[in-house]
C-alpha cells in the first residue's frame, strides 16, 4: 500500500505548525504568534491506527493580503503571493486536506476566501477525485469555544472537529473522521504486482545534469533539457527495456539549499523529490564534476540514507575536467571523505551530454538492487558473531558485558538484522558499525544501507556461543 500524503491548509497563525509538530512528535515547524512564519512547506512521517503517512505543514493562505502590506513577519508580506500557490498545490497533490480554524479568533473573511480557494480547485486534478477536506476548529481549549465551533459549519465541508493542538485534545478523534473519509487508501490490501525489475530515482542539485542522463538512458528526448537551473518541476516516471528486463526511471526536480529555494512552484518541487526518493528502490544521486562536494549534495545523501534508500553516486560533467591518471582516484578519495556514511555505495564517473560511461548505470543500479534483495542464512549471521566476539571484545558498562546470544536476517529491502543481547543499554553504536563492517566485508550489500536492531532477551537460555 502507497504511503498517502495529507496536507495541513488554513490562513495564518491557525496553529497549522503546531499541530503538524503534534502529529509528527517533533519541534520540526518554527512556530511563532507572527502571522507567515512558516513560509516553505515541511513533511514528516507520522502514524495513526498502525498505517504510516506523510503530513505536510504550509504556509497559511491569507486572500485579505494579496497585494499589500499586511502585519506579518519581516518579509512575509513580499511572499504571500507565493505562500497562496504553494498551499494550493500541496492541497492539489495530497490524498487528504485538513483545513485549520481558529476557534479563539471566531470566523472570519479571510476563512471564507480560504475555503473557496479549495473549493475552486476541486476540479483541477485531472483523472484524481478531489480529496476530502476534513475542517478542525483549533485552539478550542474550554466548554465554551467548543460549543462555539458550530459556527464554522457556515464554511460548507460538514462538522467542524474542535482541537486543541497544543494540548493534544480531540486530534484523535480528528484523525478518526479523516480515515473515515479516506476509505479505501488506508484500508490494508494485497500489494500490486510489480511489473519492474526495480525503480530509480534520479536525484541531485539544480543543473547537474539529471535530465539529459534520463534523455541519454531512455534513448530520446523525453525530458526537456535546459542549462536554466530548476526546469523540471514534477517527478516524471520513463520505461525502458533492459536485456528483457522493465526499468522504470524517475527524472526529478532539483533540490536547492533552503535559503536558496524560490518561493512557490519550486518549493513544491522539493515535496515531490522526497515522494521520488520514497518510491524508488535505488536513488542515482548526481554529482557535478565541476563543483565537487558540496553540502548540499550532502544534505540530499542524508535525505536517501533516511529513507533506507540503496544509493549510486554518479560524478556527472567528467568531459569537463582536466584529468591525468591520478584524478578519478584523488576525486573518489575526496567522495568517500565528504559521504564518509555512505562509504559502500559504487561511484561512477560520466558525461551525459557525450554519452561515456552512461552505459554502466542501469547494470550498475540492477546490481545494487539485487544486493538489496540478498538474504543471508541464520547459520551465516551467527557464524559471523561468533568470529566478531573472539576478534572485537563487546562493550560493556559497569562491570556488565554485552552479551549477543543469536542473530538473524529478517527482512529484505532493505536488508535489516536482528540481534539478541542481554541488555539494549549496553549497545554501543561503534559496535553496531563493527558489526555491519563484519557482514559487508562477507556480503558485500553493495550500494545498500543495513539495518541492525536489538532486542533484549528478559530470561535468555544457556548462550549458544558458550559451548
């Protein structure tokens, strides 16, 4: 089942970031009682009944300022504007709106231009039902603001739910009626069949060059291909046929440094690059030669380790640089220092626009998804403890050792281990990379993040590495 997206939608200063904090259990929004504080639009994962989604916090739609100075934050009234598409375009995409009130402040005009901003982007999801839009009165901390929420039924998307996102009332109830309206999406049903060998996502900074590789693999001019920084705006999904094998590529935006993010469409675009990563199998993330490392393409290897995404490092514009035979090993040294967490991953050095080496990427990605599928036997996992606990003594703490009594693979894709120890205490995360450094120098788990869980054992039986 798809993981589905609900955007959070009102004017400002409705509590939409507070209560996006609330959901998501964490301070991820800048909340401030200055009106378009939240300007670019967040997305954390949270979970509610056992089914996982994506909220997405954005910038409060105000219609009454269009245009003119309003009481907002320092600079704020410049981006209005921007902050009204941005909000809109998130609602367009999302399976689920939930449109913020505030029930302090009573309804207002402001209110009603909000609601009819949604309402006249009903029919502009082309093929897609327009998603339910569930209305939650905030900030309704006593009897009486909950009783006044009646009033808000006036806005016409049915019975206002009073909340209060700061204290954490009525939010479940909120979420009750939202799944109700969501139906089917998130009702558990058998997987569809996947038709492709495996997914990837091209991924990278503005101009770097994903769209002429994805032009360059597909073997025509399917993208638009401009040296303008931020041309493509949506993840776009091409099929190709490999050795008899269907490849589903996903071309996407840019991401930028956040400072550096335009208001509006290509804020948007960083939303989609993140549903990408979140589709894909392997994540291609492209390197401009000419620049080297920088610390956002550091910040974008963060963003696929997160997402336990196996990942191919791809130093594009190679026609460009002057080489000797000491250049690529200096410039993969400098790779492996700079992603020195994604030390596993292959590099590959290309020219999209001359075409060299870009037949080693689709070979290289089945490769890598084939590692990501790889199941190692119990008896292999604890062969390898076994040698790891004579090798490398286990942590301990006051005068009590780490003790591992088995291990097992239990799950592909990604490929996750589970440990059983004495005390989950005493792990210490330089034995946990120990650990993932004994299976990958056995394994390989080429270009594929590990995952190593631990689980105390309450009453453990006679240790089976003892004897």
């Amino acid at each position: 089942m798809r993981k589905i997206i609900v955007t959070l939608v009102g004017r400002p200063n409705v509590g939409k970031s507070t209560l996006f904090n609330r959901l998501s259990g964490e301070r991820l929004a800048v909340v401030d009682d200055i009106p378009g504080t939240t300007r670019d639009r967040l997305v954390a994962e949270t979970e509610w009944r056992g089914v996982v989604f994506d909220i997405v916090d954005t910038g409060g739609i105000d219609p009454t300022h269009l245009g003119r100075a309003a009481p907002l934050s320092v600079g704020s009234a410049d981006y209005i504007d921007q902050i009204k598409l941005q909000a809109q375009q998130a609602a367009k995409d999302a399976d689920g709106v939930i449109f913020i009130v505030d029930g302090g402040s009573g309804l207002s005009p402001a209110d009603y231009e909000v609601a009819e901003i949604l309402r006249r982007n009903q029919g502009k999801r082309s093929g897609k039902p327009w998603p339910p839009i569930i209305l939650a009165v905030n900030k309704c901390e006593n009897e009486k603001r909950r009783k006044a929420a009646i009033e808000f039924y006036e806005l016409g998307f049915g019975d206002p739910h009073p909340i209060s996102a700061i204290h954490g009332t009525g939010i479940g109830d909120l979420l009750d009626r939202l799944f109700e309206a969501l139906g089917d999406l998130v009702q558990p049903a058998e997987e569809e069949e996947e038709t492709v060998a495996v997914n990837i996502a091209i991924v990278g900074r503005p101009n770097v060059g994903k769209s002429s590789l994805l032009n360059k693999l597909v073997g025509e001019e399917r993208v638009i291909v401009s040296p303008i920084p931020g041309t493509t705006r949506d993840a776009i999904d091409s099929i190709l046929t490999y050795h008899g094998e269907a490849i589903r590529l996903i071309d996407t935006a840019g991401i930028r440094r956040r400072g550096k993010i335009e208001p509006g469409v290509e804020k948007y675009s960083v939303l989609r690059t993140l549903k990408a990563i979140d589709r894909a199998d392997v994540v291609t993330l492209l390197i401009d030669a000419t620049e080297g490392i920088t610390a956002q393409d550091t910040h974008i290897a963060g963003m696929i380790l997160e997402k336990m995404k196996s990942v191919i490092v791809i130093v594009n514009k190679w026609d460009a640089i002057q080489k000797d035979t000491w250049t690529m090993p200096a410039f993969t040294e400098h790779i492996r220092t700079e992603l020195n967490f994604l030390d596993y991953v292959p590099v590959l050095f290309i020219s999209a626009k001359t075409g060299k080496r870009v037949g080693q990427v689709i070979p290289t990605a089945l490769k890598v998804q084939e590692e990501r599928l790889r199941r190692v036997a119990t008896s292999d996992i604890n062969r390898i403890i076994r040698d790891a606990l004579s090798t490398h003594a286990p942590p301990s703490k006051a005068g009590k050792r780490l003790k591992i009594y088995y291990g097992s693979q239990v799950r592909t894709d990604p490929p996750t281990f589970l440990f059983h120890v004495n005390d989950t205490r005493i792990v210490h995360f330089s034995y946990v990379r120990f650990l993932e450094n004994r299976i990958r120098n056995k394994f390989g788990f080429l270009g594929t993040p590990l995952r190593l869980s631990f689980r105390e054992r309450i009453k453990p039986t006679a240790d089976r590495h003892q004897d």
